[in-house]
C-alpha cells in the first residue's frame, strides 16, 4: 500500500510538473528550507525594534523569506487554475496574519 501511494504521489508531481511547469521539490526546499531563516529574521526584526535600530531591512528579508516559495510558483507556473491564485492568496494571508501577531507579541514583550 505505501509503494503504491509513493508510486502515485510520483506520477502526479511529475504531471503536474510537466503541465504547469512548477517543480515540487523546487518548491518544497523553498517552502521548509526558509522556515528557520524566517524565524531568524522575525527575531532579528524584533530585536531590532527593541534596540530603537532600523527594521527597514529585517522587515523586508522576513518579507522576502515569507513570499519565497510562492513568488516561485507565480515566476515559474504556467497556466494554473484560478483556485491556485485564490489558494496562494489565502496561505499568504492567513501567514502575514500570524506573522504580525507574533510581532506584536514579541513588541508587547519588550
């Protein structure tokens, strides 16, 4: 059962890779790989803040960290359905939500 569920998963990354034109590894490495550097940066852009130090930069590498993967799905996709825009929008959304209130909890900390 597990083969065949692998076995599947392959088949339709690779069609959907080859239709739209979004490699999901790419995609993925994007996705988990700058989960700790986001993290990183919001701490950078609260310390900073903290300190009264310009968060012009930390802000926009979080921005940055946070858009990665999707921006690379817009870059490089071809042809995607409309519910991948509406998906993308709503994921982007729901993080910035949670990304400002970790923010704020982290400036309401100082």
């Amino acid at each position: 059962m597990f083969e065949s569920l692998t076995d599947w998963i392959s088949q339709t990354s690779q069609t959907l890779s080859t239709q739209y034109g979004v490699n999901p590894v790419i995609f993925g490495v994007l996705y988990f790989g700058t989960m700790p550097l986001f993290a990183l940066s919001v701490a950078w852009w609260i310390g900073n803040w903290r300190r009264g130090a310009s968060t012009l930069l930390p802000m926009l590498v979080t921005g940055v960290l946070f858009i990665a993967a999707y921006l690379y799905v817009l870059v490089a996709g071809r042809n995607l359905p409309v519910w991948v825009y509406i998906f993308m929008a709503v994921m982007l959304t729901l993080g910035g939500v949670s990304t400002w209130r970790q923010f704020r909890a982290g400036r309401q900390k100082a």
